[in-house]
C-alpha cells in the first residue's frame, strides 16, 4: 500500500493507493470526515483511511425478524444503479450474489420477498457494498399477528392444557394452540384486514373465556391477551325453616335441573342446613330445589317468596343460596 502526501500548502491532502481499490482522498480524523488536514511540526496525527475495492463478493443473509430463524427460498433483488441482481435464499437463509465490479457513485439498494412475510424494499446497503464488507442482515417481519398471554383460572392459577381458539369474522379458525405448564399460550395467524377476531380459551370442566377484537391489528405485530374461565361447576346451600318457627328434626332436598328431572339428593343436618357441592353446570344451569321433610307440606321457596318450586341460575364458581320453607301438616 503507497501513501503519498501532496503538498500544496497549508492543509495537507491525502492520497492513499492500492492494487483492487479504487484510489481515497477522504478520510476519518477524530471520527469526523474530512479531506484535508494540518499536521502540526513534531508531532503525529491519526486518520482513519477505507479503501473501497474494485470488486466484491456480495452475500448477506435473511432472517425471521420475529425468533431469528434463517428463511429459506427467499427472492432478493439487489438494485445498482439502474441494474438489477437476483438470488434466492438457502437453507440457512444466505444469498450470494458472486464477484461483482464496484461501482462508487450509484446506490446499492436490496428488495426481499417470502411467502407468509412482508416484504422489504429499497433497502439501502451502499456503504456495506462499496466496502466488500458482508450485506446486513435482512429480518424480515411475519405477515402474521403474534397473539400470547396467559389462561388463568378464576384464583389466578394458570391454567395447563386449555385450547386457544383465534377465530375470524365468519367464525373460521385461524390458529389453535394448547397452554403449557404455566398457562402460556402463543398464536402466529394471518388475520384479514377487516371484521372482528374472537379469542376463546377452553378446558374440559370449566368454562370459555371469549374476547372480541374489533379491528384486526396490523401484521407485523404482537398482541398480549390474557383470558380467565371458571371450574363449570357452582355449590347450593340454604336451610329448611317451618312455617311455625321450628327447627325441622331431619329432612331431604332434592335438586332438579330444568329440562332432566332430580339430579341429585342430599340430607339435611338436625339444623335442617343442605349444601350441594360441584353442581355441573354443563347443561341448562337452571335448577329448582325440592324439600322433603316427615310430617309437613313443601311450601316453596322462602328466599324467593314464592309457593311454587322457582327455577334460579348457578353461576360458574359462585355459591347460590336458597331457603326452603315447609309447613307441618294437620294432626
């Protein structure tokens, strides 16, 4: 390499020579560009020289800007000035373009192209070109929405297990995934520009969790949705009181879900108090309560005020409450 430095008076010029470059009259001084300087007598001064070759091997590579994975069969256009270069991406995510002449003065610019990504055009790679230094790294962005959270239950446990829907304006799946161990879930769909996305959470005996998003996000982006549901179950408790004000000794109390009769029968204690535990709520949810006790009538429900026998909703995770009455029978 020949550094020659021309004097024609105060500030210097500097030339700098080599066999595959192009000849360089700028430089760096204190990381500013210059191309004249002083040099001050005795004493030594520091540039910064690039020499820019006469020809170079281009090669880049191109990545999923959303985990880093290299992106294979990728179309990548690289534009000089008013010439166009094309490669195709391998396994590993790299192109190569081969030897190539430099030439200084006209823009360098990549266009990259995937199936399921979005594209990236007029990428300005001049100053990574010129100087046969290896292209950036394209990350290109999923033509996806990224949507994760968390499926909790009604105490803010996680919940393993549980199916995640992603639904589209007519109802079609767009994506489905299973939470792991700590309740996780992670869904990358193509979405449509317009109509409203539903996000469901589902567990066998419990209930869905639903949340409507109005306006499909832009792709490209991440969405964070946590989703709660409930054990599909509920408890009913109450107590048997006579109309006379007497603590009824013992009784039964049938429960009866609308639609399919007694479900089930539990006894009372000697306070006449009954409790119904892990009520299943997969059918109607609708239910009425019957009381059997020696010796009276069954007056209804006293909670309800009402004669007949009243049906009334148990609610998921919820404990309903219901006083019956009975009225002793005439000797």
């Amino acid at each position: 390499m020949n550094y020659q430095v021309v004097r024609f008076s105060t500030p210097y010029t500097l030339r700098v020579t080599a066999d595959g470059y192009y000849t360089a009259w700028d430089f760096t001084l204190n990381g500013i560009p210059a191309v004249q300087l002083d040099v001050e007598n005795g004493k030594t001064t520091s540039v910064h020289v690039t020499l820019r070759p006469r020809e170079v091997n281009l090669q880049g590579r191109v990545v999923d800007a959303s985990d880093g994975q290299p992106v294979a069969g990728a179309e990548v256009a690289l534009g000089v000035g008013d010439e166009t270069h094309t490669a195709t991406t391998d396994e590993n995510g790299w192109y190569r373009f081969g030897e190539a002449p430099v030439e200084l003065g006209v823009p360098y610019t990549l266009q990259v192209e995937a199936e399921g990504y979005l594209p990236i055009t007029e990428l300005d790679v001049t100053d990574a070109a010129t100087a046969g230094s290896p292209l950036p790294t394209v990350q290109l962005p999923p033509d996806e929405v990224v949507f994760t959270g968390l499926v909790l239950g009604h105490n803010g446990e996680p919940q393993a297990e549980a199916t995640v829907t992603l639904r589209g304006p007519d109802g079609q799946v767009l994506g489905e995934t299973t939470t792991d161990s700590t309740g996780f879930y992670r869904i990358a769909a193509r979405v449509p520009r317009t109509g409203e996305l539903t996000l469901t959470a589902t567990r066998d005996g419990w209930t869905t969790a639903m949340v409507n998003i109005p306006q499909p996000p832009a792709a490209g982006t991440a969405v964070s949705q946590d989703l709660g549901i409930l054990p599909n179950t509920g408890s009913i408790t109450g107590q048997i009181r006579r109309t006379d004000g007497q603590l009824p000794v013992f009784g039964w109390v049938d429960l009866l879900e609308q639609g399919r009769g007694v479900v089930a029968s539990v006894p009372t204690d000697l306070l006449g108090r009954f409790r119904f535990d892990n009520v299943d709520l997969s059918g109607t949810g609708w239910f009425a309560l019957r009381a059997r006790v020696a010796g009276t009538t069954f007056r209804g429900s006293l909670t309800h005020r009402t004669e007949m026998v009243p049906l009334f909703r148990v609610m998921p995770g919820e404990a309903t409450v219901v006083d019956l009455l009975v009225e002793p029978k005439q000797p």
